[in-house]
C-alpha cells in the first residue's frame, strides 16, 4: 500500500459542472505534490460525474465517487473526512478554487511551523458566478498565530465565521476526527472550527490563497430567507457559554449582551420548538429583571447602526457565514 499522502484534498459537490473543472485543475496545479484529491458528487443530475471520473483517469491522485443517492451537504463533507488518508485536511468546494500555485504548499507550512495549531487559514478573494473578483474578506487582517480561546470568544461574540469557510482553512485530521455536526446547516463550519480550536490555535496567513464564488445556488441564500441563522446561533451559543464564563475571554457585560441579543433574534425568527424554547430558557437564566430592562434599552438604541453595519456588508459581499449549496 502507498504512503500516505501529506494533504488529503476534499470536493465534496453538488450541481456544480460549470465549475468544477476549474476547482479540479486548481488543486492539480499546486506546486505541493504530496496530496490526494478526493471528489465526491452527491447524486448530481447535471453531468458532474463525468467531469469528475474525467479528472480520476488522467490522474492518479484524483479519486472520485459519485453518491447513489443524495446524502446531503454535512453528511458529504464527512463522507469525505471519513475517506481522507493525510495528516492535513483541505476542503475546496465545487464552486470555488485555489488562487496560488503554491496554496496547499503555504498553508501547509504554517501548520508545520506551528506545533499548537490546529487550523490554518487565509484571506479570501471573493469572486463572481463568472469568475470576476469582487472583493477581499480578510476579517483576522493580521498574519501570525491566534491563540483557540481568545478566537472563539471573537466569532461567538461577533455572530461571525472571521475564519473563513472550508475553501479557506486546512486542518489537521486527527484533530477533526469528530466531523461536521449535521444537525447544522448554515453555521456547520463555524462550529467546526470553535471545535477544533479548544484543541490548539489558528495561524493565519492575510494573503487571499483560494477563490469563493458567489451565486444564487449556493444554500447561505435560501437559508437567509428561511432565518435558520438566529436557531443555529442559538444553539453555538449554549454549546459554548460555559466555555466564554471566563471572565478573561469574556467580560460579564459582553456575555449577558451576548445572551440578550442571541435570545431577542432567536424569539423573533426562530421555530417555536420545544428544544428552542428549551435553549432560550438556558440562556434566559443568565439575566436578572434589572439586567434585562437595562440592555433592552441598549439594544433599541444601537440596533440601526447594527442594521445598517449588516447591510452594508452584505452589498459589499461580505455575509457572515456562507456555505455551497448540496
């Protein structure tokens, strides 16, 4: 049996042959060689096979599968995990694309140079359906290593992916043994990540090494419309709050503001469900009467500068979180 590859390369698809070639070709034409690209096609109906098993012939470090039937987006990118054989993890969405020859080599290299480090990451160019670029998301801004807790007080206070999606991060396999958690849909990454870095840091790299397209058929629009943001922030939140107690990570008026702002968008936009219900009275546990009254008057206060500070971002092509659709 071979060697293990060093980076194991995961394309987990889904209706995505306008593209794919390009993602494919992108990885073939990193300066690393020491990977195996791993492309699974989750029962698309639009000839995306064919590009896929087109790649694995002429090439032996491709190896593709095509799904018999629609697994879905989380349960195929653990699908793909669960294939990889390297000591990194590089996911690249069918859409997207590496923007450097030398991206896997680059990212790969900080989390050699690191040791505590469980993630690497960089800067993202943002690009159009017809792979004109739009702008750069660069939310860390500075190069260097971030320790994992001081970080997931940054993203669980922020609401916000600062990390990137997985075109936009390597991470080492054995510490992401667990997977993605399915029972998420928008913020799935995010909560990969916020996992990974209670094992070690981040290090992050400000140059943009891989490309992020964005379309309509990518599943962050239809789950904006459908307000599954407030509920799977509802959830982070519980599943990490005991963690972000710690005055050090978190100030206590931050974290009640934290709780009063999660449960406020979470009682306008989510399901009346027991199990929100449930969080939301966790988290309701957390603030006295008095604390209430006194960020209730906070919120009405900052909240149109918060709305405008969202759409401003969101016309800038800068959404929080934004994952492929399949």
């Amino acid at each position: 049996m071979p060697d293990d590859p060093k980076i194991s390369v995961l394309i987990p698809t889904y209706r995505y042959r306008d593209f794919l070639s390009a993602a494919i070709e992108s990885v073939l034409a990193q300066d690393e060689g020491d990977f195996e690209l791993i492309i699974s096609d989750d029962a698309s109906a639009d000839g995306s096979a064919e590009i896929g098993r087109l790649h694995a012939r002429r090439d032996r470090r491709v190896r593709f599968h095509a799904q018999e039937k629609n697994l879905g987006m989380v349960a195929n990118w653990n699908w793909c995990l669960g294939q990889a054989r390297g000591r990194y993890v590089k996911f690249l969405f069918g859409d997207d694309r590496l923007e450097s020859p030398g991206t896997l080599r680059r990212l790969a290299a900080l989390l050699d140079g690191e040791p505590g480090a469980v993630l690497a990451a960089s800067a993202r160019l943002l690009l159009s359906e017809q792979s004109q670029p739009l702008n750069i998301r660069d939310d860390l801004r500075r190069r260097g290593v971030y320790p994992g807790p001081h970080l997931i007080a940054r993203c669980v206070f922020a609401e916000t992916n600062l990390i990137g999606g997985p075109s936009a991060v390597m991470f080492r396999r054995a510490a992401g043994a667990r997977g993605f958690d399915p029972a998420l849909r928008q913020m799935v990454d995010l909560e990969m990540w916020l996992h990974l870095l209670l094992a070690g840091a981040l290090v992050y790299e400000p140059d943009p090494l891989c490309g992020l397209r964005r379309h309509p058929r990518q599943a962050t629009v239809a789950n904006r419309q459908s307000h599954v943001g407030p509920t799977e922030n509802l959830v982070i939140v519980n599943r990490y709050i005991g963690y972000l107690s710690d005055r050090r990570l978190l100030p206590p008026v931050k974290l009640r503001y934290l709780c009063y702002r999660c449960l406020h968008l979470s009682r306008k936009r989510a399901a009346r469900r027991p199990e929100i219900l449930a969080l939301e009275e966790r988290l309701s546990t957390r603030l006295s009467l008095g604390w209430r009254c006194a960020l209730f008057l906070f919120w009405r206060a900052t909240r149109p500068l918060l709305k405008a500070t969202r759409r401003f971002r969101r016309s800038d092509g800068l959404d929080p979180v934004t994952t492929p659709a399949g």
